[in-house]
C-alpha cells in the first residue's frame, strides 16, 4: 500500500496546502467577508428605514400640538403640562 508525504511525516491534509492553493483560500476569505459586510449594512439600512418612522410616530403621540409642529423637529416630547385632578391643582395645597 502506498502512503502520502502528508502520512509518513504525521501531519494533517490541511498543513499540506499548495501556495496556490493557500493564496485562493485567503482571497475567497476576503471575498465572503466582504459580501457579509455589505449584506449587513444594506439589511441595517432597510431595518432603519422602516423603524424611523415608527419610532417618530410613537414619540409624536406623546407631544402636543406645539411640538408636533416645531421647526426644527425635537425628538422627545418637551412642554411641562399641569393637569388639575377634581378641580385642584397637584402640589397646591
């Protein structure tokens, strides 16, 4: 029976890779990197367009009418409302 190189010196297939071999191995690497790098990026930006407008509808039936329409646009709610509860006032005693 005869033996390979890779038997007879007790290492594995995968030590005995040619330089051509190893060389396409590292560009397909950096091609399969590349291409998960570019599908995820391209899947966050669709996420956020989707999830934006919602967050800036969720967030706008928090303001009031004022804040709704300020220009330039806020994020987060910002008027301080009192609201009076059986006719008082909170924190007026």
């Amino acid at each position: 029976m005869k033996q390979t190189i890779a038997s007879q010196h007790n290492i594995t297939p995968a030590q005995v890779i040619p330089g051509k071999a190893h060389a396409r191995s590292q560009k397909w690497r950096l091609v399969h990197l590349f291409q998960t790098l570019v599908s995820h990026v391209l899947i966050i930006t669709i996420g956020a367009f989707f999830v934006v407008p919602f967050l800036w509808m969720l967030l706008t039936a928090f303001k009031s009418d004022q804040d709704v329409f300020r220009s330039p646009p806020r994020w987060l709610p910002y008027d301080n409302v009192r609201v009076a509860v059986s006719g008082t006032h909170p924190g007026l005693t």
